[in-house]
C-alpha cells in the first residue's frame, strides 16, 4: 500500500492576509518614495542655489547704487552742480543744528 502524502492547506484570517498585502505595498512602495524624495530634494536645492545667484547679483547691484549716491552726495559734486545753476557756496550761510538729548 502506498501512503498518499496529504497536503495541508493553512488557511490564513484575512488580518493575515492584509499583513502580508500591506508588507509587499511597502517593499514595493518605498524605494519610489525614496526615489520621489530625494529627486523633490534636488529639486529644492536647485531652486535655493538659483535664489542665491538672484541674491548675490542684486547685492552688487545695491553695492553699485550706493557708491553712485556716495559720488553724488559729496561736496565737490553737490558744490559742481550748485555752481552749474549759478550759485555760490557760502560756508557762513551753512548752521550746524545738534539735538540735545534731555
């Protein structure tokens, strides 16, 4: 007589069955979103350096303009421009006003 091998089945609950689903959608689940993140990231970082070339290119901007008003507010240019339009500097006329602090 030969002995059937009798196979057993094991019938799984179906919180089992969710694990095991859920485990598979997690492997298979996060190196896309390791992928997503890290190309978000790059993304972000890309976008910060340009915000610093804005940055930098707007601070040598400011730097040129206040040179240029430094120029212009010198006495040599303000005494140029007063003699253009036909006056005189007179340094008797100029009166110093200081604030006392009480």
């Amino acid at each position: 007589m030969s002995k059937r091998k009798v196979k057993k089945q094991l019938k799984m609950s179906k919180f089992e069955r969710f694990l095991y689903t859920f485990a598979v959608f997690l492997l298979l689940a996060s190196p896309i979103s390791i992928v997503f993140s890290k190309a978000t990231l790059a993304k972000v970082n890309f976008e910060v350096e340009k915000e610093k070339q804005q940055i930098q290119i707007q601070e040598r901007t400011n730097e040129g303009i206040s040179m240029t008003i430094d120029e212009l507010a010198s006495l040599t240019k303000i005494q140029e421009v007063a003699e253009a339009q036909g006056l005189s500097y007179n340094n008797n006329n100029i009166k110093t006003i200081t604030q006392d602090n009480e």
